[in-house]
C-alpha cells in the first residue's frame, strides 16, 4: 500500500463515522439481530446497533480494513501495493525508454529500442480533479491550466523526471482525460435513453468505491449498473489499443500512468475486466495486459516531485513547445485527445465528478424542444432530484444524484427487490415498501453515484488542508480543523470550475474548427463522438462494444469465515498478479 494512505484517506469507500464491517471472532458480542429486511452486510453507522456497555469498542486498524471482502481484500491489497509513486520510479530505472522517431519527409513513424526487452513506451493521463487539488495547494493564483502544465513539465519537460533517474526515461504523451469524458457522456446519456437492457434506473460506473461496494454487498443492483467505461478506463484502452496498432508494439510494451484523485482508481486498474485479453480477444482471463498499469493520487505526485529532490510548486507553468511534442500516430486520435479534451469553465450544475447525470440530462431536453430541467433539493446537499419536463408539464425523464455511502445506502435499500415469503399467500417480504410490485427506485430513470461526499474533488487520493505541505505553506502552525477543510474544498471547487480569459478563447477556436457541427449539446457533439469512436474502431479492427463496455460481477465476501492459510494466500495472490481482480 502506498506509504500515504491512511485509515483518514479511506473516505472514498468508507466515509468517516462509517465503521468496517468486522469479521466475527473480533466483534463484540452480537447486538440484537436486524430485520430481515435489512441488508445482510450493511455498512453500519457508528452507534445504530449499540454495543453493551461492558465491552470495549471494536478497534479497526488499516490492517483490517484491507484484509477484509467488505471492502478491500487481502488481494487487492497487493495489487494496489504495487501501484505507487515509487513502483513508477522503479519501473522508469529499468531500461532506456522506447524513442518515437518520426520521418519528416515522408511521415513514417519507427520505434526505437525494441531489441531490449524491458524498454517501454510511457504514456500517461491526468484527470481535472487532480489538476484543480494541485492548482489550489499551488496557491497565488494558479489555475487549473496552469497545474495540468506544471505535470506535463514534470513527466515530460527536461527540469522534470527527465532530469534524473538512471535513464533519464520521460513520458512521451500525457493525454487530459477530459477526452475520455466527453466520449463517456455521450455514450452513457445514449445507453440511459436507447433501447439497454440494463434494469432501471441505470446507475453510473465511474466511480469504482461505488462498484466495489455493489459487487461485495448488494449483487441485486449489478443489473442497474452501467456497462460504459469510465474515463480513466476508457482512456486506457483508447491509449493501448490505438499506439500498439499503429505503431506495430505489443500493449505490454506500452506503460500508461493515471493521475487520479481516488486510491479505488488503483482497484480499478486491477479488474481483468480492463485489460487486452478483452479487446484482442486472446489470452486467458485474468492474465492479460492492463489497460492502466499505474494509478498514483494528486498527494502522490508531491512524493513523486519529492523522491527526485524536485519542488512541484516551482515547476514552470509554460507549454512544453511545440518542437519538442511527438505527434500521435493517427491524426484524428490526436485532435480528439489533444485538441477537442481541452476543457474551459465547467457548469456548477454539472457537479466536480464528470457531469453524467447533468450531460444526460441535457441530452434528454435537447431531443424535446421546449422541455425544461427542474431541480429538487433532497435531504442533504448530496442528493437531489431532477426532472425533465415537457411544455405541457408532463415529465419526460426522471433522475437523482447520490453521493456519499450514507446516501448510497438509503438508495440501494429502496432497490433491493422483495422476496416470496415461505407462507402460502402472504406478503412477499418487503413488499409493503414498494408500488404496484415495482422496487421503489424504479420511478428514476438515471441515478448519479459517486462514493465521496461532494463528489470527485473530495477523493481519498486529494490533497488536504491538514496534510504537512499545505500546514507548511499556509504557515498558520494550527492544525486544520473540518471548517477549515470544507474552506478548502470549496477552494479545489473553485479552481475546478475556472479557467482563465486565454483558455476560454483556445477552446472556442477548438470548438470551431475541430467539431464545426451544430448538434452541440452543451459543448460536446454527439455525431463527432460517434464518428471520432467509429474511426477508432476501424484502426484498431476491433469492434466498438468491446472498446467501451465493461462487466461487473458479485464477488463473494470472506468476512466471518475461516481465514486461508499460507500456501492457499500464495496461489491466490499469485493469481492474481497477472491483472485482475
């Protein structure tokens, strides 16, 4: 596990006040029993079945709480073990990197370096969180722009990683997930709107602590959940399949970086789901190439800066020039990944999480004119409803935005289905909490779930106002308290959602020449989307179904049963090395 993750970072699967979910032997005596229709290994609030007060209270330590099928198991804890600001070091010592040399006279693209085997092609990808986390630890002004140069500079620039290391390896494309995003909205308003065969409502995907937690404790919600990648995963296979097609490499000569605000981000990384096996449709399951074979955190990348003795903040905040960036091989993928990501001012309505429930929204009124967008407040600020409403008041579509696993919880109560009841002619169980035999989320249409309260930029991987660095350079010697932290977050909000006068007037100059199409909703062109995605198809020769959806599975809990011994842990885990869950 990475040094920096502490019991305090878990916020993106448990959220605090939260507590574990304890293998019996440990827990204290057994307080009542709850009703059968609860859940069977509900996460449980912190004093909802009290304890009698002659027991000390259940300690949970990380050990625990990564040892544990509640949430992260023994398994994965490797697999996330291995993906660390020092494995990136690690893995960029190895051997010189793969050169890309291109021939000017006549376009042709060599790779260099392919006789030794360990040499590798790095990519990477950052997400608009992480530059927004960075730009206000940054401070005095620096903008969400400014923080995604300053990493470009530092895995790409020559004052960066280049800088040191055994070989001087660098990056040698750093894509903005935004790309991604924009491909993942517009498929998943498709899929929320077409004809799926997902249950309703359709949940979102992107967030992997939401995933998890469905696979390991509510399996009846799987059929609701979105069968598109996220945009860390899309990108992912975006970046593999595209450079080790045209560039004639195997993937696994290909190392790709995700810069992400979340340490479930690294989970995801880890599903043999989202790896080539998949895509090339070879290979056994669970052995194949990951699509994301590094995730490290916003905090990560000041130990990355730190580990080379180099300071983040005093990074230059310029372009790296045009005559040092190697053109992408295919020439659409470059302005799709290149141009037409680069993002200016975000929607306040749209959330810090990507924008799904807002861009499907829009998608649904711009396909009935005259239709308006109401909004419902729910019981705390993360949850709300929204509907989309005719011109004669009838409602179109239904949707409802959860975040935080308090309010998770309440969502997938109200979607377990009732079960048949043992006594001839009675009441199914549960069924007096739903309507006409329907479970009592179905009146949604879409529902937006994301772990971490207030969404994305509050991931357990974001930088905090009491962590040593931001202590340091406010210089107030007090320790931060939560008003201070809810000030910061607003202030990550605030860089997430701005962008300078210069980025505005590039990305309205993209918009034309790239796009030039008029069935824009907001700003992203779902026939452009679908062309650019078909292209991509066709270079790759792989079928566009396969390239964007993933599966989810139930994954059996361990939790009160017998632990493995040594040589069973070993297989497991060996198994396990080669790429998936």
């Amino acid at each position: 596990m990475s040094a920096i993750l502490s019991a305090d970072d878990l916020n993106d699967f448990i959220s605090p006040g939260v507590a574990c979910i304890k293998p019996v032997e440990t827990l204290p005596a057994a307080p009542e029993q709850p009703k059968e229709n609860e859940l069977e290994h509900e996460v449980v609030i912190d004093g909802q079945y009290p304890a009698p007060s002659t027991d000390a209270p259940a300690q949970i330590s990380l050990t625990d709480c990564l040892a544990c099928s509640g949430c992260v198991t023994s398994a994965e804890a490797v697999l996330v073990s291995l993906q660390s600001h020092n494995e990136l070091l690690s893995v960029l010592d190895q051997a010189p990197a793969l050169q890309i040399r291109r021939n000017d006279a006549d376009g042709t693209i060599k790779v260099e370096g392919l006789e030794n085997p360990d040499s590798k092609l790095f990519v990477a990808s950052v997400s608009p969180q992480t530059r927004a986390s960075l730009a206000a630890a940054a401070g005095h002004g620096v903008t969400k722009r400014d923080a995604g140069r300053m990493i470009t500079q530092l895995l790409a620039g020559c004052d960066g990683l280049k800088a040191g290391g055994k070989w001087n390896n660098a990056f040698t494309w750093i894509a903005d997930t935004n790309a991604a995003r924009t491909a993942c909205l517009v498929l998943g308003a498709e899929e929320a709107t077409g004809d799926s065969k997902l249950a309703k409502p359709i949940l979102t995907s992107s967030c992997p602590g939401w995933v998890c937690y469905a696979e390991k404790t509510h399996p009846y919600v799987l059929p609701h959940i979105s069968k598109i990648k996220s945009p860390q995963a899309l990108m992912g296979t975006l970046l593999k399949t595209t450079l080790s097609r045209t560039l004639g490499i195997s993937p696994d000569r290909i190392w790709h970086l995700a810069v992400m605000p979340c340490f479930d981000k690294k989970l995801e990384a880890s599903r043999e789901e989202l790896t080539d096996t998949i895509w090339n449709g070879n290979g056994q399951p669970g052995r194949g190439v990951r699509d994301v074979d590094c995730v490290i955190t916003s905090k990560e990348i000041l130990m990355l800066t730190e580990s080379r003795g180099l300071d983040f903040f005093n990074l230059s905040r310029e372009s790296i020039p045009v005559s040092s960036r190697m053109p992408f091989p295919d020439p659409v993928m470059e302005e799709f990944i290149f141009s037409s990501s680069k993002s200016g001012r975000p929607d306040p309505a749209a959330s810090t999480s990507g924008g799904n429930l807002y861009y499907t929204l829009q998608y649904v009124a711009s396909r009935h004119p005259g239709s308006r967008i109401e909004t419902t407040r729910g019981r705390n600020v993360d949850v709300a409803e929204f509907s989309v409403v005719s011109a004669s008041g009838a409602i179109i579509f239904k949707a409802a935005r959860y975040y935080g696993f308090r309010n998770i919880q309440n969502l997938v109560r109200k979607l377990k289905p009732a079960r048949p009841s043992r006594m001839p002619g009675a009441r199914a169980v549960g069924a007096s909490r739903k309507a006409a035999g329907k479970t009592a989320g179905s009146e949604y249409h879409y529902v937006e779930v994301m772990a971490c309260p207030g969404g994305c930029t509050n991931g357990g991987g974001q930088i905090k106002v009491d962590d040593p660095i931001i202590v340091e350079r406010k210089g107030s010697g007090l320790k931060p308290g939560p008003q201070e932290q809810k000030q910061w977050l607003a202030e990550v909000d605030e860089a997430y959602f701005s962008a300078d006068d210069s980025e505005l007037e590039s990305n309205e100059g993209s918009a034309q020449t790239q796009v030039g199409r008029s069935d824009l909703v907001g700003d992203i062109s779902p026939s452009y989307i679908r062309d650019t995605l078909a292209h991509w198809s066709r270079i790759t020769s792989i079928d566009i179904d396969r390239l964007v959806s993933t599966n989810y599975r139930e994954v059996i809990s361990d939790v009160g049963k017998s632990k493995m011994n040594d040589t069973e842990r070993v297989v497991q885990l060996a198994s396990k090395i080669g790429g998936g869950w």
